[in-house]
C-alpha cells in the first residue's frame, strides 16, 4: 500500500543542507516533506569542524539536532530513499523506496551530497574518514605533527602536499598515479624537506581505522600515522538527471550546476550543499540550504500573490 503526501517542497537528503533549507521553510510556515536515508557523508568522522560554536560536535549528533528543529517548525521527515523524481513546475512527485512513498510537491530542493571515488588501494576504505583523509581543514588539526602520507593521484598533489606541509614537518609524497613531478615542482619538493617516492602504492598497512604504514611495489615500507588521498567527488544527480537536468563534469568530479541561490536550469529544482559544490563545508552546505530555502519561499509567495490576483480578478 502506498502512503501520499502532500507538501509546499519536498527536501530530498537530511544533511546540514538539507536540513537548513527545511528549516529555513518550515519557519517560514510552508508545509515541507523531508525524505532522507540515513547514510550522511561524514559519518565515519569523530568529529564536525570549522563549524562555529559548535566545533568539534559529532556528526551524527548535529544531525539529531539539526532533525528535532526541523520537526520543531512541522517540518514531516520521512526515512527513506528516493528512488524516482518526475513532473514539473507546480507538480512534482518524489517517489519513496519503490513505491511505498509518493510525494507531491509544489517545489524541490536537491540536498543529495556526493559520493567519494577512493583510490582503489587496499587500506584506503577501511581507514577512510579516521587516519585515510582528504581535506586538511575538515582533519589537519587532528593529524598535526604526525607522519603524514600523500597519496598521489591527479595533478592536486603539489597543493595537497603544500597545505599539510604547513601541518607536520613530516610529510612524504608519493606519486603513485599523479604526473610525475616536473625538475621545478621536484625542486618544490625538496625546498619544502618533502620526500617523494616513486613506486607505486601496493597497500595500506591498517590496523583497525589506523594506518600504520604505506608499502610500495618492491617491497618498500613506510611507517606513518596519515595518509591523505584525493577522491573523485561524484554528486547524486540522479534524480536531477530525471527531472530533464544535466549534471556538470569537472576534472575532480561532477555536480549539479546552480545560480549562486541554488535554482538551477530545471524550473522549480533547487540543489544545495554537495550535490552543487563538491568543495562546501559543513557550515557552507548549511548556508547554502538556509540560501535556497529562501529562495524557495521567495518564489512561492510570488506564485501565490499572482494566483491571488488572478482569482480576485476573476470574481
């Protein structure tokens, strides 16, 4: 049997993005439907920063809180995932796990993050998000001063290796499959006291999530307490895709291009957070959902004053 909703806008993904424009919504007394599956990005992380006043926060927690505000302002969270998006402007349905829930919205706000394309290294899932990292203002702090691994794979290496260089005296590059180093970037390097290894990366040495060591084609093995990777941000277009969208290609991944507000070229389609810029923090994937919440208020009161006016008109 099939549950329908009715709502204003359905918000499909309960991230920070998500939750913010929902939020942002439901303050402003629209009827909204919140449709998440439980499976947040950061969830193997200990802890959210750079994430004001509440630094250091579990992410797991700042989503609890984030869901009991959301249902504070009438905001209806269904668990689930959205399996199928159809309609247009004024008439959309969001089609939970098969079937078992269809909603029909006026409006939505794409909140479906990303997916990380890992290095297909053995080791490197295993440790993700703990001591296998990417992002040195997310985790830097954590891995100050330790043994620090950069694992290369694209021509973002040298601005990898250069930002956690600033983090730890004791930072080696491995190639892997990056370019390899030109004579001025190897003179780069070795100004900066940066080891580069040239043979290719075998496996990750984990204990439990903790790297222990980085062993190399040959039979080379290097202890240290970090590795840093750069994975392939794949963003969940899907459902944009679906909805007559494209999505955009970047050398680092994809996403689903939006106005600075987060409208994008499919009338009555928002995106936020992730899904739309693979490089948003927390705290900027929250300002882009409270952005786009706004703006999505903003566009239904229009529709609604010209209805209004319309049926005045027509008295």
């Amino acid at each position: 049997m099939t549950t329908k909703m009715q709502a204003d806008v359905v918000v499909i993904g309960g991230g920070a993005a998500g939750l913010a424009a929902a939020i942002a919504l439901g303050r402003s007394r629209r009827n909204v439907v919140l449709v998440d599956a439980g499976e947040p990005r950061n969830a193997p992380a200990a802890g959210a920063h750079n994430l004001l006043g509440q630094e250091g926060v579990p992410p797991l927690e700042l989503l609890a809180r984030g869901r009991a505000e959301a249902e504070g302002y009438g905001v209806r969270i269904v668990s689930g995932s959205v399996t199928g998006a159809s309609g247009a402007l004024d008439d959309f349905t969001a089609e939970v796990d098969g079937g078992a829930v269809r909603v029909a919205a006026r409006r939505i706000v794409l909140a479906t993050g990303l997916v990380d394309d890992l290095p297909d290294v053995p080791g490197v899932a295993a440790a993700w998000g703990h001591s296998v990292l990417h992002c040195p203002f997310c985790h830097g702090w954590e891995v100050r001063d330790q043994r620090i691994a950069v694992l290369g794979r694209n021509e973002n290496a040298l601005h990898q290796v250069m930002l956690f260089r600033q983090l730890s005296d004791d930072v080696t590059f491995f190639i892997h499959d990056a370019p390899e180093p030109t004579a001025e970037q190897r003179e780069q390097f070795a100004a900066l006291g940066v080891r580069v290894v040239a043979p290719r990366v075998e496996r990750l040495v984990v204990d439990g999530t903790q790297v222990r060591a980085v062993e190399v084609e040959g039979g080379g093995s290097f202890e240290v307490d970090a590795v840093v990777v750069a994975p392939r941000f794949v963003a969940r277009t899907e459902l944009y895709e679906a909805l007559g969208g494209e999505r955009m290609l970047t050398p680092f991944g994809e996403h689903i291009p939006t106005d600075p507000r987060g409208a994008t070229a499919v009338p009555g389609v928002w995106a936020a957070g992730n899904s739309s810029d693979s490089m948003a923090m927390i705290t900027a994937a929250a300002a882009a959902g409270v952005m786009a919440g706004g703006a999505v208020h903003g566009d239904l009161a229009l529709a609604d004053l010209a209805a209004a006016v319309s049926s005045r008109s027509s008295r």
